[in-house]
C-alpha cells in the first residue's frame, strides 16, 4: 500500500505552511512545499530571461531543474537550488508573481508532476498547495481546503513582513493578493478550488492552535 497523504490547498496567506508543517511534525511525515517547487521554477526563469511565454523553454527548465529540500546535513531546512541557498529569494513578491504566471501553462504543470509525487514515500506525506487534493494526489487520505477573507490574508501577510523588518502597503498586499487569487482561481488547468471530499476551513476568526487541532482529528479518523 502506497503511503498516506494529507492534503492541504488554499489561496495564498491562509496559514497553509504553517498548518502543514505543524501536521507534518506532529504526525512524522514528510512535508511537500509544493508552492516553493513554482517559485525556485520562477526564480530559474527570472535568473536565465526566460519570459512566461516561453512554453516550451519553461518546460525544459521545469523538468531539469535542480533543486533540493534537505533535511540534514549543514542546509537542513533550506530551499536549493542549482546547490545554492534560495530560501528567502524564492519568498519574493516577484517570485510570488512569476510563480502564479508560469503555474496557468499547462505543460509547466505536467512537467512539474512527478517530481511533486515522488515525495510520497512513508510513513506519510503532507502536501500544500492548490491542486494537491484535486490533481496531484486525488487519492489522498484526509484533504484540506484551508481559507480565510482577502482582507486578513493581507494583513497576516503584513504582519509577518513587518516581523521581517520588511516595509510593506497592506492595500498593495491586499490588491497583489486578489490579482493572485483570481489568476489561481480561474485558469483553465487545475484552479484553485476545494475538492469535492474536501473539508473546508475558514481561519478568519479561528486561532492556529485550533485549526490544528482540526485537522489532526480528521487525520486521526481518516488516515
Ligand atoms: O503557495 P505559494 O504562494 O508559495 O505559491 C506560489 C504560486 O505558485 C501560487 O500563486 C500558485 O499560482 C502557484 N502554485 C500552484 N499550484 C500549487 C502550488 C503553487 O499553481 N500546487
């Protein structure tokens, strides 16, 4: 029997990093960050001028790159790529944009597939993203549609670069956050949207502990 797989989709600044990796800790398991895998893409294609039109360029890129998330040894926990330390270059709201536009070209998705896939190994894997219950693992024991209002979205995004020490407008946050929602929500392959087995969570109101909590208890009835 192929390992278990906890899913957890949502629109950006939801809570699902934090969710999953809190789920992921909790439980054992490995963790997919499918999110950082489009934003090293977009970080490679931004390095070598490769523009999001170049479809075919793309999807050679996607299908050689050379990235790593390890998790020992002296880069334990960082994002790799091309063997150099990417994990805060990737976080930039240019990769965050490039990322979103190279994610709507179907033959950058398929290329990115099996590499998504081959982190399914046991005892368990838990994945973020936004078609991790719908394309990429549909099989998947327990699966999370984790949510919350633009507006608070924005101003978690918010709170956390200003932790950063990083200077930013909550309403550019605000507006950069709905383009990015609408562009995920309504492209032809694999939008953004809940699986139809799918328990959805709202964080709005609801503190990290307890979105946790719920989704342990699911896990501890499905998995
Ligand atoms: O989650 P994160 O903001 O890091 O993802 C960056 C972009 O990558 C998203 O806006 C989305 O367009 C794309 N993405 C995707 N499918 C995934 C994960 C991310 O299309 N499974």
């Amino acid at each position: 029997m192929s390992a278990p797989v906890v899913t957890i989709d949502g629109p950006g600044g939801a809570g699902k990093g934090t969710i999953a990796r809190a789920i992921a800790e909790s439980l054992g398991w490995h963790l997919l960050d499918s999110g950082a895998i489009y934003r090293l893409l977009a970080l490679a294609s931004l390095q070598r001028g490769v523009e999001p039109t170049q479809t075919a360029t793309l999807e050679t890129l996607a299908r050689g790159l050379d990235i790593d998330f390890p998790t020992r040894g002296p880069h334990a926990g960082e994002v790799l790529l091309d063997g150099e330390v990417v994990s805060g270059a990737i976080r930039s709201e240019a990769c965050g944009v490039r990322a979103s536009e190279l994610a709507a070209d179907p033959a950058v998705r398929t290329a990115l597939l099996d590499r998504q896939r081959g982190f399914q190994k046991p005892p368990g894997l838990v994945a973020d993203g936004r078609d991790m219950g719908t394309v990429v693992f549909p099989d998947a024991a327990v699966k999370i549609y984790l949510t919350a209002t633009a507006e608070e979205r924005a101003r978690r995004r918010h709170k956390q670069l200003m932790e950063q020490g990083v200077s930013a407008n909550l309403a550019d946050l605000l507006q950069d956050m709905q383009a990015r929602d609408e562009r995920d929500m309504n492209r032809a392959v694999a939008p953004l949207k809940p699986a139809e087995d799918a328990m959805v969570i709202d964080s709005t109101t609801m503190a990290i502990e307890a979105v946790i909590a719920r989704v342990l208890a699911q896990v501890g009835n499905r998995a």
